[in-house]
C-alpha cells in the first residue's frame, strides 16, 4: 500500500499545487513521518502550517509573517508558495479548495460541528476578501472521511441538521433498523453548491473511512486512534 494518494483530476487539471492525503501506511499527526515520506521539492516541510483544531469554524489566513504558526482553528487559507497546509482527520472531512484563477488555497476540517456552522463557507468568503476569489473558479475535494453508511448520529443531531437546512429539499439522513445515519459529504456538498461553486467542479471522493479502515486512519473503527490522516496542500 501507498504512503499517500493524490487526485488525478488535479494532476492534471492544476499545475500550480500539490495535494496528497495519507495512508495509515504513516501518522500525519507525527511530523517526522511526514519529513521521512515527502521530499523538499515535493512539499517544503520546513514551512508547514497547520492549525491546533477545535472543531470550530475559525478560519485562519497564513501569509509571510505567521507561516508555521499553530493556533486555534478548523481551516487555513493562503496564496503564498511553498507553504504545506495541513489538515488532520480521522473520520471528521477534510475539504480541499482551490481557486485555480487567483492561484489561492484553503483546506478544511469539518466534523459535523464545523460542518454544521459552514466552515466551508466561512472559508470561501475569507478567500473573496483577501484573494478576491470567484467561486466558480473554485475546485473543491472531499476527502477520505465517515460516509453516510457508517456515521450512526443521534436523532437529535438529525433533526438539528434538518432544521438548519430545512431551506433544502429532502432530508440529510438514513434510517436503518431504527439507527440514523447521517450524511456530512452531502451536507459539505450542499453548502458549496449555495456558495455558487459548480457542481462539476466538486470532487467527492466517496472514499468512507470506517468502511476502508486498513487504508484510512478512522477515529470509530481504530478505537479512538489518535494517530490521523494528513491532506497538505501547497502552492508550487
């Protein structure tokens, strides 16, 4: 198995960053591991910058003077080159976001808490504000994360889902055997749709890690690991 995968579409689409999400092959959360996978020209390490996340919706925008800082929050946003930005996961949704235009990057941290209060749409408007982004310029990755067919939630968590997306058509949710399960890729998906980015340049992995835990550090099945995947994104 790999250390890490990257996504075709950018690859080929974007040449002006690198994005790659680990394996359980490494822990992301262990810098060392990340210095012993990625070479200097792939990702320069000595830069990294990755926020103490609280699942909250701060946004943090990272420029020259405060690269490497960690301080509390859930999402990184800059348009300065070689500066990995890194998010960590272990079931909650890392969300990639690219504004291929004004060559201006976010990553995100969304469990259902972030989720919930649009972190990712918090993150789109602070990339208007500073990098004047257009979101249909934006191209958008949902990472390896819990899906809807694993993500058991209370029904009260449904329905305050429900309530606050009760402007949407259709519910959140799966019923089975009196067990709710709720959708957070839909739930993020949603939220970039209404923030006017285009449906085509959204990019669900669908990759759930509860169901692929050999591959994908999962907080559920791992018992409470507190190793994690790592989605670095950086500008070239």
């Amino acid at each position: 198995m790999e250390d890490y995968i990257k996504i075709d579409r950018i690859n080929k689409e974007i040449d002006f960053v690198n994005l790659v999400m680990t394996t359980t092959n490494i822990d992301a959360k262990n810098e060392d591991d990340l210095f012993k996978t990625f070479k200097e020209d792939e990702f320069k390490l000595t830069n990294l910058t990755r926020n103490s996340q609280i699942h909250s919706s701060i946004v943090n925008k990272i420029d020259i003077e405060n690269i490497g800082q960690r301080i509390d929050g859930d999402a990184l946003i800059t348009n300065v080159k070689e500066v990995p930005l890194l998010i960590l996961t272990a079931d909650c949704v890392p969300v990639v976001i690219i504004d291929s235009k004004n060559k201006a990057i976010g990553a995100v941290h969304a469990g259902w808490r972030g989720t919930y209060d649009r972190i990712v749409k918090k993150t789109i408007e602070e990339m208007i504000k500073n990098y004047n982004t257009n979101p249909e310029d934006l191209v958008c990755v949902i990472g390896p994360s819990i899906g809807p067919c694993c993500y058991e939630v209370s029904k009260d968590l449904v329905e305050k889902f429900n309530i606050n997306l009760a402007n949407h058509a259709g519910k959140f949710d799966i019923i089975k055997n009196n067990k709710y399960y709720l959708d957070l890729w839909k739930i993020n998906e949603l939220t970039l749709k209404d923030c006017k980015v285009k449906e085509e340049n959204i990019i669900n992995l669908q990759i759930c890690t509860n169901c692929n835990h050999e591959k994908f550090y999962s907080y559920r099945k791992h018992n409470k690991t507190q190793k994690r995947i790592g989605t670095m994104i950086q500008i070239r």
